[in-house]
C-alpha cells in the first residue's frame, strides 16, 4: 500500500530548508515525464484509477484511493525495459493517451519515509511524503511528519487531475 499526502509549497528554498532541519536526505533531482492512459472499456477518472508510463521505464497501476484525507492507494510498478513498446502495446490493447505530467522532482528520504518536491510549470510547487507497507503504521508516521513540516491543506487530487483541470480553465 502506498500512503500518500500532498500539499502546495509557497517557497520551494524555505521548505528545503526546513526538511533537511529534520534529518531528510537528499537523495536525487530528475524530471520524470509521465503519460497517462485510459481503459478502453472504463473511464478511470470515474473509477479513480491510474496507469501510467514514466521515463524512469516503469509502468504504473494505482488503484482507488482508501481514505478521505490522504492519496493513499494500491500501487503496483512494473519494470519495462522499452517505452515506446510498452505505449504501443497499450495502445494496441485499446488504451487510450490521456495526457503527460512533467515535473522537475527532488527526492529526499526520512527513515522509512519518501518525499518527493515538485516544480510544475502550470501548476507551481508542492511536496509528496509517501510511505510504502501497511496502511495504518505508515498513515501514522505520514501524518507525523506532516505536522512536523506544518503541512495541512492535503491535496488528494493526482498531478494528472490538476493538470487537466488547469487545461480546461
């Protein structure tokens, strides 16, 4: 189980600061470029659920969130070795491209916690604190470290969510 919380950032610097004030590591930036596809048969944004290609060669399934404060969800990532075959083989299968998400991300990690700052051009910055396992111990510690950051305000919209909504406005 992946269990997730998203919040916007006023300024990106501060709240670095702040994060490595409390033991995060950096770990890495990357831009991750992520496609989104919808089933053929289904509207996943009706039942919210996710699949997704990213440039990190991984396709990803998310199932539909748990609760109603968090993004927290079943996940599973799977390693793909071509990209552009994998599209393709989705396609072929009747998936349909929805929509690409591109963010500039830097990865920092607090124990057993993920936590992800995000630029997004049309959207601006937010942070993701993630903690994979079982869902209660890791809403516990993810909510921790949330009030520890002065986070509240979650977002439980996806990237994808947001993006198309600023689209259409």
């Amino acid at each position: 189980m992946e269990v997730e919380i998203k919040a916007r950032i006023e300024n990106r610097e501060e709240f670095e600061k702040k994060l490595k004030s409390l033991n995060a590591e950096f770990v890495r930036e990357v831009i991750e470029e992520d496609e989104y596809f919808n089933h053929p048969c289904r509207d996943f944004a009706q039942t919210d659920k996710a699949l997704r290609i990213r440039n990190d060669y991984t396709m990803t399934y998310k199932g539909p969130r748990v609760d109603r404060d968090t993004k927290s969800r079943e996940e599973i990532n799977l390693k793909i070795d071509d990209l552009n075959k994998a599209r393709n083989l989705l396609i072929s299968l009747g998936f349909k491209p929805v929509a690409k998400v591109v963010k500039r991300r830097r990865y920092y990690k607090v124990g057993e916690l993920n936590i992800a700052v995000d630029n997004l051009p049309e959207l601006g910055d937010f942070v993701e604190v993630e903690c994979i396992g079982e869902y209660e111990p890791c809403r516990e510690k993810v909510m921790r470290f949330a009030k520890e950051l002065g986070l509240r305000d979650f977002i439980r919209k996806s990237y994808l969510e947001l993006v198309l909504e600023a689209i259409e406005e």
